[in-house]
C-alpha cells in the first residue's frame, strides 16, 4: 500500500473533475451549499441538507486496516450515529463472521453489534469511550478472529470540532469535542431536501439511432462540441455509434460516447428538440447510464475499485436536475465498491 497516499489524493481530484464536466445537470440546485473538510486521517462531508458525516481511517501503509463513520443530523437534541467497517478488500465474497472487538489503549472495550451492509455498531458505552479516546490521543483498533485491523485518531480533533462548527454545535452540551453551557438554540435546524418532480418518459432506454437519425443529429451536435474551447470528447471515441430515447412529444435524449481513460469512460448526453428546431442542450460529458427518465455517472477513484464518486440527475419534463451526488470515502482498500455512502447533494424524488 506503499502508493495508497498518492492514490487518495487521485481519487479526490478525479471527483473533482467528475462534478466539473456536469455542465447543466440541474442549474443552481446542484450547486446548492455542502462543507468538505479533511485533515490527516479524518475527512467531514455535510451535504445540503446539514447532515454532517466523518470518516476516520488507519493511517497510510497499514496493511490491515479499518474506518469509522460517525454521522450526524441537523438540529437539536440529534444522537451521534456510527458504524465500523474492517478491510475485506481482497475477499472474494463477504461473509459475516464472529463479532470484532473494539481495543482501546490495548484494553478490550467488549465485541461490536452487525450493523448492515457489511458494517459493524458500536454501541451507546463503546461510542462515548472511542470518543474519548480520540480526545486523549490513546491507540484505537478492532479485532477479529485474532487479527488486528488499525485505525488512526490523527485530524479526529480538527474534523469533528469543524463538523460541530457547521451544525452550530460549538460550547453547547450536544458538541462532541468542545462542549459548553450555550443554549441549543444556537444549533442549526435541518435543511429539508429539494423536491424534484420526475415527469414520466416514452423510452426508459436508449437505443441504437437509425441511419436516417444519425445523418441529422449527428452533424448539429458535433458543431456544439466542437464549439468548446477545451473539447472534452474525443474524435476516435465520437465516431463511435450513437443512441436515442424520446422523453416526450417534444424533446429526446442522445447518447454519444465520448472519451474513454484508464478505468473510466463518459459519454456526452444532449437534450434535443424532436423537430430539430431549437438548439440543443449539452447535459453532460461524463454520463454512464441513462435509465426511466435519470441520467447517472459512476467513476472509479482508482483501478482497485475501492473508492467512487457518483451523481444523477433527473428528467421533469423541461431539463434534468441534479438529484444526487457523492462518493464512498476514501481509496482505503476497504471493500471493492468503497467502504460508505457520503452524499454531498441529495434530493426527494416524487413522481412516476
């Protein structure tokens, strides 16, 4: 694991690039406020709604490894919820087995509960013990079936009192580092999720366009991409055949592969007027699915496969909107498919 570091921080920016080649996935909802904030071993992600999420990891060239995610809601009175994951990456199918034991300060502090999703609980006592710790600085690590899995308290401090920041939580009795006497009426109430109507589609897929198609649209939308000063599709990948779904009477959806890298590839959808009457719309250069109506990507952080960044959007008759985005945590080496699900943009969809 001796590139791991190198590796995370690839992952971080290959996120960063994802997010930026959605060019009008949802207008000014996508960009609606979200806090990211990492430090050491510790990352923070509170996406628009003020739920704050931390992850802590075992440090850099830890052979066995494991994380923490400690989750949190907006607003008053709201518990501290937690889960642990061990590394199984290289497990061919996980399976659950005897309960790991949290350690601190290389004393047992009892066996964990199964969660869900391959994820271990602490427990209410286990929860306020590992929170000491971090504040102490004392070794922290789970054990199972004899093995020892580490973890890292390094930048705990500085990311949880920055979570407790956000929610307005600082010298109140609820913060978790920096605890006080203020009022709760100093922390923040939830954001309630943006409401997206879906409207409903005439194809739930795309499929190959006709010879007839493909000499009218194709032209036209090659001339909108060519037209970017920092062409993001490439010409071999372009020539490759296109796809089509009509959303309804009045508008489709096109499908064009666009550029293919190491262990990713996007491709470029367009919104288009079905008479080919109004200029077409560029929704995105870094799509990989369109299914019912959403438009989604999913990349790799990495080639392991054990960190992703994901986003959706979503049809309501007139544009796609931004319906989710995040990632899984960092390239740890935890599981294939990455440890979490950290939301930084998260919507309620209603409708068909």
């Amino acid at each position: 694991m001796s590139g791991q570091k190198q590796d995370r921080s690839a992952f971080f920016s290959v996120r960063t690039v994802a997010i930026s080649l959605v060019l009008c996935m949802g207008g000014a909802a996508a960009h609606a406020a979200s806090v990211s904030f990492s430090h050491k071993d510790w990352d923070l992600s509170c996406d628009n709604t003020l739920t704050c999420r931390a992850a802590g990891y075992a440090a850099d060239g830890e052979e066995s490894g494991s994380t923490v995610l400690l989750t949190r809601k907006a607003g008053s009175g709201e518990p501290v919820a937690n889960r642990v994951m061990l590394a199984h990456y290289s497990d061919a199918k996980w399976q659950k087995g005897s309960a790991p034991e949290l350690v601190i300060a290389g004393r047992k502090a009892g066996p964990l509960s199964f969660a869900s999703d391959e994820a271990w609980q602490m427990n209410e006592a286990q929860l306020a013990l590992f929170l000491t710790a971090l504040q102490k600085d004392q070794a922290i690590s789970f054990r199972e079936n004899g093995s020892t899995y580490a973890f890292s308290g390094a930048g705990s401090s500085a990311v949880l009192l920055k979570m407790d920041d956000v929610q307005g939580r600082v010298n109140t009795p609820g913060a978790i580092l920096r605890k006080g006497k203020g009022s709760e009426s100093s922390v923040k109430a939830p954001i309630a999720a943006p409401v997206i109507n879906r409207a409903p589609v005439v194809d739930k897929s795309l499929r190959p366009m006709t010879a007839q198609e493909d000499a009218l649209i194709r032209p036209v939308l090659l001339k909108v991409l060519a037209a970017d000063q920092e062409p993001s599709c490439s010409a071999d990948i372009l020539s490759e055949p296109w796809e089509i779904a009509r959303l309804n009477q009045q508008f489709s959806l096109v499908g064009a592969p666009c550029w293919l890298a190491a262990y990713n590839a996007g491709a470029a959808y367009f919104v288009i007027d079905n008479t080919m009457q109004s200029a077409p719309v560029l929704v995105s250069t870094s799509a990989t699915d369109y299914d019912n109506g959403t438009i989604s990507s999913s990349m790799k952080g990495r080639g392991l496969g054990d960190c992703w960044s994901y986003e959706a959007s979503v049809w309501d008759g007139a544009e796609f909107v931004a319906s989710e985005r995040g990632d899984t945590g960092r390239c740890a080496l935890i599981r294939a498919g990455g440890a979490w699900v950290i939301p930084e943009y998260l919507s309620q969809v209603v409708g068909p």
